[in-house]
C-alpha cells in the first residue's frame, strides 16, 4: 500500500509544470510592417506592384520564468522552437477597398520571417476603363503563427517542453499609385494615297499619357484596299505631350474607290521594362491616279504633227499661189 501510495505521489508532482514560460510580451512578439510598395498600375491594363514585407520585432528573447523570473535552461535555445520575434507561416493577401480594382492573383505565402529580414511579394492587378491617376487605398491581409508559451514539465535539467502557438491576423494600411502610362495615337495625317501605287505617306504619333514610351514603332497592317507596307519603322522615344513624325510606304489596290479609309497601324513601344503593343486606325484619304504626261505623249503628238503639217501646207500654197500670179505678168 505504500509503495502504491509513493508511485501516486511520484506521478502527481511528475505531472505538475516545473516551468511555464509566459511569452505574451509585446517585446519579443513579431512585428510585421510593409516597409516599401514599388511599381505604378496603369489604367485598363495589368500591371505589378512588389511589398517589401519586414519582421520588424526587437531583438529575439527567450521567455522568463513565470514563477521564479530565472531563464529557461540554456539548451532550449532558438533553433528548437523558442525565438519569439520569429512569425511562422507567413501569407500576405492584397485586398482592394475600390470596386475598380480586380486582383490577378490570390494570397502569396512568405513562410517563416526572423526578426529582421524582410520578403519581396507581388501581386498582379489592373483597373478599369473609369479609374483615373491618383492614390488609392488598399488594405495588405498578414496572417502567421507565432509562439505564445512554453510550458516544461519533469526533472528541470531536462524537461519535456511543450510549445504552444497562436494565430494572428493583422490588417496593414497601404495605397497603389495608379497612372494613365503612355497612350499613343496618331494625330494627324499629313498627306493622302493615290489608287495603283505604292505611296510615301506621312503620319503624326503624339504621346498624350503621363509617362515616356521608348523604342516606339509603327507598322503598316495589310488590309484592303492597303495591300502591303514596308516592315517596321522606328519612331524612338515619345515623351509625354510630344510628337513626332514617321513616314510609311503603302500600296493601295488599283481601282480603288476614292474615298476616306481606315488604315491599321500596329505600334509597339516599352513602358519601362514592359513591352506594349497597340492597334491604331488612321483615316487615309484615297486619290485616283492623275492623268501624266506620259499618257497624253501620243494624242498630243498627233495634234503636234497636224497642226504643222497643216502650217506647212498653208504655207506652201500661198507661195505658189504668189509665184504663178507672177508668171502671168
């Protein structure tokens, strides 16, 4: 019966917790904060934007003693589990607060963020058509596991040691600059085609967004009555609210009606590192082929050949008229 009663006692104090670490401090819990956004988003089109999530906490701590306010022992160090500024499972969502904004893509896992150290995260978005240049709210989702108490149990030296974690769920404020990015038209047509032959036409390109577009260039669509253009012209850097002329080769179908047509133009341009490419139209006034002198040569030769011999044999008559009136004298 006593030893019964010894091996009850010995299980009782076996269970009770030796140490129970009370790691609630806000010092030593992690600290997420976005410490840069990068990148514009441009009206009606997709665009990137990159967070630069940091762990921002103070320097990592093990937990004291909840009853004695002594360490835990010096083998339970970090690398089993017990650095508290540490955040586990790390995902960040960005969430749009204006009905405009479509995200492309969904939250993105960071996975474990040590204090200190920081993670690139991108999300692809784009606007509508209505949004307009400005700053616009949105709301960056962070949710991880960090540990919250280690509780030990048994013979202090070497413990059996529990970890207990807890979820959190922080909202961080945050705003996406949305600009208008290069917007390419042509402004003017300088000068009109003529129907059966290949024609040097000159047009306008002007830049009327907010942003420079590089390497632009202008190429001519084949689309009757337009049979053909003469490859790729490039046009150079665009800046905005400037212009610049290109000039373009086209043919156009002989015995086409004259009249006003559209031509297609495909340009392609880089807006920053992005390639962008884009379909313009152009109202080409279209001519008939002028009558040329070359095909006036025969008729107007003829006429040439009868008007002299008509003066040639006017002349002639009127010296033998004068000659016999003299040799009847």
């Amino acid at each position: 019966m006593r030893l019964l009663q010894g091996t009850l006692i010995f299980i009782l104090v076996a269970l009770i917790p030796f140490r129970g670490a009370d790691l609630t401090s806000a010092e030593s819990s992690p600290h997420l904060i976005v410490s840069s956004i990068n990148g514009t988003i441009e009206i009606d089109k997709p665009g990137t934007i990159w967070l630069d999530i940091k762990n921002d906490a103070n320097t990592s701590v093990v937990g004291q003693n909840s009853t004695d306010g002594q360490q835990l022992p010096a083998w339970l160090q970090p690398s089993y589990g017990a650095n508290l500024s540490d955040a586990l499972g790390v995902s960040v969502e960005l969430l749009q607060r204006d009905a405009r904004f479509e995200m492309l893509n969904g939250p993105q896992s960071v996975g474990l963020l040590e204090s200190g150290k920081n993670r690139i995260v991108e999300y692809n978005l784009r606007t509508d058509g209505t949004a307009v240049p400005g700053i616009y709210p949105v709301d960056i989702l962070v949710t991880y596991r960090r540990l919250s108490n280690v509780l030990t149990i048994g013979d202090p030296e070497q413990p059996d040691v529990t970890f207990k974690y807890e979820n959190v769920s922080e909202t961080i404020p945050s705003d996406v600059n949305v600009v208008q990015g290069p917007r390419i038209s042509i402004e003017e047509v300088k000068n009109s085609a003529i129907a059966g032959t290949e024609s040097e036409i000159n047009l306008v390109f002007s830049n009327t967004g907010d942003l420079p577009a590089s390497d632009l260039r202008a190429q001519v669509i084949s689309q009757s009555p337009f049979s053909y253009g003469d490859g790729a012209v490039l046009i150079g850097s665009l800046d905005p609210g400037h212009s610049a002329l290109a000039r373009l080769k086209i043919k156009i179908e002989n015995g086409t009606t004259p009249g006003i047509y559209a031509l297609q133009i495909s340009v392609n341009y880089r807006d920053g590192k992005i390639l962008r490419k884009d379909e313009l139209a152009a109202l080409m006034p279209v001519k008939v082929k002028p009558e040329t002198m070359s095909n006036l040569t025969p008729a107007v030769g003829g006429l040439v050949l009868l008007s002299a011999a008509y003066i040639v044999a006017k002349t002639y008559r009127g010296r033998s008229s004068r000659k016999r009136k003299r040799g009847w004298r």
